[in-house]
C-alpha cells in the first residue's frame, strides 16, 4: 500500500481491482490495488477521515462509504456522513 492502513475498508471492483479505503489514526485518503500487476495506485482523498466504516459497492459501480469514526477536538466522534468514490 502507499500509506500504512488499519481497520480500513477493502472492496472489490468490477474492474478486478481493490478500492482500499480511510482507517485507524483517520486516513482520508483511498488507494487502488491491481492484483494483476501487484501494485498500488494513490485514488484520491474522502471528503472526512474515517476508520471502522462500511463500504458498499453499488449497482452503478461506485462505494457507498458511510459512517464510521472520526477525530474533531482530539476524541473520536461517530460520523452522520456519508460519500460516494469512483474508480
């Protein structure tokens, strides 16, 4: 991966390829494996930090990612919000 993840979310595109998603210590960021080539590629960042969240792929391609933790003020919170990523 290009960034350490833990408590991340992994789904499995259409495409073949792994969208990998936020995680602990609140990791905005998103990233794409390729299994074919063993790499990966930098996907852009969420709109919040967030670990401990759902991902959900949708009928029309893109992952529901919803909820989960955040950090404001120093402490976690539980996030109300939610975001779509494309591939």
């Amino acid at each position: 991966m290009t960034v350490a993840r833990e408590i991340f979310t992994a789904t499995l595109l259409p495409s073949g390829k792994v969208l990998v998603a936020g995680g602990a210590n609140f990791i905005a960021s998103a990233e794409l494996y390729d299994a074919s080539a063993g790499t990966f590629v930098a996907a852009g960042n969420m709109t919040v930090a967030r670990d401990r969240n759902p991902a959900t792929l949708l009928p029309n391609r893109t992952v529901l990612l919803a909820g989960g933790d955040y950090a404001s003020g120093g402490s976690d919170k539980i996030s109300a919000s939610a975001e779509l990523c494309t591939e």
